[in-house]
C-alpha cells in the first residue's frame, strides 16, 4: 500500500548541528501515528521539513506517492497536508469564525475575488459553523481570538487545519501548554477525526501516546531510533532508558 | 442576517453602527460643505484628494499590514500622467484619470516582487529607496516632467462633455467627490471581500497563511497593485483640479504625511481614516496659516497627542463612542 506520508533520508542541518539526520518516515493511510522524542530532538524540525515551512538540507518527501519536496508550503497543503503548530498560530485580531472562514476560502480558492462579499458567502459559513461544532466551540464563534481562553484557541488550532480539508494532519504538540485535565478533551476530539484522515502527532504525555496512537516513532537526536506498535515501543529497553526512563525520572 | 456576520462584520470595520453612521456623517458633511463653504472649494478639493490617497494606503497599511514609506511615487505618477497626457491635447479628465489608475497600477505591480519581500524594516528602506529613484527620475527628465518647475498650463476638457471646470472651483470639488465617493464604494467591497479577509489573514499571522494554502505574494502583488491605481487616480484629481503637477506631489515628505493620516485614522477603520485625512489637511491648514514658519512644530505636538490619547486612532474614538451608547 502507498503510504499517505513518507520521507528517504530527510535531513535539516544547522551547520555543523544536525536536528534532523537521515531520517526515513512511512505513515501508513488512516494511521495514528506519534512522534515521540526526548526535548531538542528534532521533531518540529521534521514537521517544518514535511510541511514545507522548512527547506531539508537533503532527502524527499511524497504524499500518497506524489513526490512534494520542491513544492513550497502552501502546495502541499492543497494536496491534502496540514498541520497545526506547537505555538498557537492564529489570526488574533479576527473573529473565531472567521479564522476558520479564512481557511475554507483559501482552500476553496476564493481569496482572490475582491468584488464579492465574504458575508453573502453563506456556504463557507456554514461549513465553519461545522467545523467550531466539532471542536465545541459554537458559543465562541463571534469572539474575538485575542479574547478566547488558551485552550480554546488550541481546539482552534485544529479546526482552521481541519478546514483545508487534509488528507494527512500533522499536529504538533496539539495539547501543549494545556493542563492535564484540559489536554484529554482536546485528544478526545482529535480521536474522534475521521479514520480514513491520517494522523501524525507530536506528544509528550506517554499516557496520552499510548492510548491515542497506533503506531509511535522514537525520534532522538534527529534520528530515528526505533518505530513499531505502541507495545513494542513501551517495551524497548532503549527507549526506556532514553526517553521514559528519564522522563519517570522527572515524574519522581 | 445572523448575529453571527453582524458580528463578523462589526470586527471587520471596528464596530458596525460606528462604521456606517460615520460614513453617512462623512459623506453628508462633504456635500454640505460644499454648500457652506462655497469660498474654500479647492481647499475642500485637497481634502477630498488627501483622503482618497490615505484610503488608498490604508488598504496596504491598515488592513494588510505592510507598511511603505513611498506611496507618494505613485500619487505622483498619476499626477504627472494625468498632467503630461492633457499637455499632449488628450485632455478629457475621465481619460486622463483612467489612465493614471492604469499606469499606477502597473508599476506598483511590477514593483512587488522587491517590495513584498522581507520584513517590514526592509519594506520600509525599499520603499523608501525606490521611492526617491521615482523623484530623482522625475527631476531629471525635465523634457517631460517640467523638473523642479513642475508642470503647469493645462487645460481640462469638461467632464462628461458637460460640465466645464470653472474659476470657483464647483466642478472640481464635485467631480473630486464623485471620484472619492466610488473609490470608497470600490474600497468598501474590497476590504468585506473574501479578499479582503485574506489581507487581514496576513496582517494577523503571516506565518499561518501559507499553511492554510494561501498564496500570500500574490494576495501583497494585488493589494499593491489596487492600492497604486488607487493613489494614482488620487494624484490625477489633484492635478486635474489644480492644473499643475509638481515633484513635490512624489516627495517623501507626502509619503511620510500620509502613514502618519492612516496611523492617526485608526489603520483598517476606513472612515477614521477619511476623518484623519481631512482633520490633518484642514490642521495643517489652520496651522500653516497662523504661522506661516512653526507650523510643522503644531503639527507634531498634535500627533504626539494624538498617540496618548487616542491609542485606537480616530476609528477607534469612533468605536469607543458606539459603544457608550449602545451600553
């Protein structure tokens, strides 16, 4: 089967500093699929990479076999790859809503008619409204996004990704800087995407991994140092020691 | 219409019963005022060109974010497009104010590709650069531009056919009003279009724009490109109705004049923006009259004032006094 997402040898060099180092990737369609990985070990960097919003210093990458690698960012994302961003990136001064009318209109191809009226757009609206019901955030819609409480604007995050339709969603850190309590709603409704959408994650709260993933890259020092189902993983030595090991440490 | 684009649409003028009663007042006020001013018509005409020229950057500044020190280069160039084609006996002023949007508009499409690049500290030493080469051009190519004296001696065909310009200056403030009247319109569509959401996307957030699959150069090359036919056309009244065009109509200090107008106006707020153009014209006015050598000097206490004590710009004033009421 084509992988929905895949990379050969995909490295991102610092000069002499190699945050990501050879790394080959392979997302199987629908998959669930964490990347894990120690701080500082090349994560968003190879999300960058995959994205586009970063050039790779060598390697490629395909989306269900189209080779994307020169394609800039805002292509890949209308062949069906979006992401979210481990630091909110949201349009603050704009409504709720229209964050996310914003991104319809964009994938829709809409955004360069400056004779029409964005509020007789009945349709992109409704399609919106859908995607703020799925992550509940109805009630905030006409809300400024400056003035929405953190963890909404996370779930935000996500709706503006999910309305450029993708194919495969790469979320970065979905959760991050969300307390734990809050942190299980937002994985809730990230569980509750369609499973025909891929799924590539970043996560740091093992619990959350081990229940929400199907499949778990260990990623340390910019390479790949293990991936397998989330039981060969909790069971690998080096990975204990690496990463939860230390991380059981901190907990201590 | 839902609460939901009520909403949506306060957001985008900064409150909607102050954005549209402030537009009645502001065009009720340029009709009566030709009624109750009839000796400052051509003062009354400037003020109708200024903001016609700061709504033209508030377009760029105030809903896209990105600032530019040399806008005046293409006030300019209508100017002295309207000017030289009337010199050359096509003398019809719509023609003349068409072609003006056209030629503006094209240079500033052919300029984007080196003024969307960067940030906006480099925006700002482009457009400033490229700007002066604009003036330095002008001044030398006295055979077509008149240089430093500038280019006066035209004459105007009446417009339509119609309607001669006249020695008091009634034809030129209408067809002046007119002109802001559709430029304002045409504005208005622009920024409540789905484009227009798209140039506040990059005002917002840049950065998440191309991740939305935004083509974010091509949006900029639009906006530049409307925002220079806009300026354009503003410069082609001044020159129209003043019969003259001059190198200062390209100048920085024009430049810089109407940044700190979008600034003061409240940037995005389209008829805060109009109400600063026309509260610096007719104050630098006032000033320029009352001393003829300190003006500058009143001028900038005003803006440093207006800083501290209108954070939100005129628009947002206009904003603030909705809200009181509606409370």
């Amino acid at each position: 089967m084509t992988p929905a997402l895949s990379t050969q040898g995909i490295s991102v060099h610092f000069g002499a500093f190699r945050a990501v180092d050879n790394v080959n990737l392979n997302v199987r369609p629908g998959a669930r699929h964490a990347l894990i990985g120690p701080n500082g070990a090349g994560k968003t960097a190879l999300v960058h990479a995959l994205t586009g919003s970063l050039s790779p210093t060598a390697g490629t990458i395909q989306v269900f076999g189209e080779e994307v690698s020169s394609r800039a960012e805002k292509d890949r994302v209308r062949r069906g790859l979006a992401r979210t961003f481990q630091i909110n990136q949201l349009f603050r001064g704009l409504s709720v809503l229209d964050n996310v009318v914003l991104a319809i209109m964009e994938r829709d191809r809409k955004t360069a008619a400056f004779w029409r009226s964005v509020a007789n757009d009945k349709r992109a609206h409704e399609a919106a409204r859908e995607h703020l019901a799925f992550v509940n955030l109805t009630q905030h819609a006409d809300r400024e996004v400056r003035h929405l409480p953190y963890g909404s604007q996370r779930l935000l995050e996500i709706a503006i990704a999910l309305a450029t339709r993708p194919r495969i969603l790469v979320l970065d850190e979905p959760a991050a800087g969300v307390p734990s309590g809050e942190s299980h709603a937002i994985f809730e409704r990230i569980h509750a995407l369609p499973q025909d959408l891929t799924l590539l994650f970043i996560e740091h709260d093992m619990g959350l991994v081990f229940r929400f993933s199907d499949r778990i890259s260990v990623l340390v020092a910019g390479q790949i140092l293990i991936e397998g189902a989330p039981s060969e993983i909790s069971s690998d030595e080096r990975v204990k020691e690496i990463y939860l090991g230390r991380r059981a440490g901190h907990a201590a | 219409m839902t609460g939901a684009s009520a909403a949506a649409r306060s957001r985008l003028f900064g409150g909607r019963v102050g954005i549209e009663g402030a537009t009645l007042v502001l065009f009720a006020g340029a009709i009566a005022s030709y009624f109750l001013f009839p000796n400052h018509l051509a003062l009354l005409t400037q003020f109708l060109v200024l903001m016609m020229f700061a709504l033209s950057y508030d377009l760029l500044q105030g809903h896209g974010g990105i600032v530019s020190l040399g806008h005046a280069a293409f006030f300019g160039l209508g100017a002295y497009a309207a000017a030289i084609l009337a010199r050359t006996g096509y003398n019809d002023p719509l023609l003349g104010l068409a072609f003006a949007a056209v030629l503006s508009a094209v240079v500033a499409l052919v300029l984007t590709p080196i003024i969307v690049r960067g940030n906006d500290f480099t925006r700002l030493l482009v457009t400033l650069g490229v700007a002066s080469l604009v003036y330095e051009a002008a001044n030398r190519m006295r055979g077509l531009t008149g240089g430093a004296d500038g280019l006066p001696d035209f004459e105007i065909a009446p417009v339509l056919g119609l309607y001669k310009f006249d020695f008091e200056g009634r034809i030129a403030f209408i067809y002046a009003f007119m002109v802001f009247a559709m430029v304002y319109v045409f504005l208005w569509r622009v920024v409540t279009s789905p484009f227009g959401l798209a140039l506040r996307g990059i005002r917002e957030n840049t950065r998440r724009m191309p991740a939305i699959g935004s083509p974010v150069r091509r949006h900029l090359a639009v906006a530049y490109t409307l925002s220079g036919g806009i300026a354009g056309m503003a410069g082609a009244v001044l020159a129209q109705t003043s019969r003259f065009a001059s190198l200062d109509m390209l100048g920085f200090e024009r430049s810089a004049e109407i940044m700190m107008v979008a600034t003061l106006g409240g940037s995005g707020h389209m008829a805060g923006v109009s109400f600063a153009a026309l509260a610096f014209g007719w104050l630098k006015d006032v000033l320029s009259t009352a001393s003829p050598k300190y003006w500058q000097l009143g001028l900038g206490i005003v803006l440093m004032l207006s800083v501290f004590v209108a954070r939100g710009g005129i628009g947002g004033l206009l904003d603030h006094l909705r809200f009181r009421r509606s409370a």
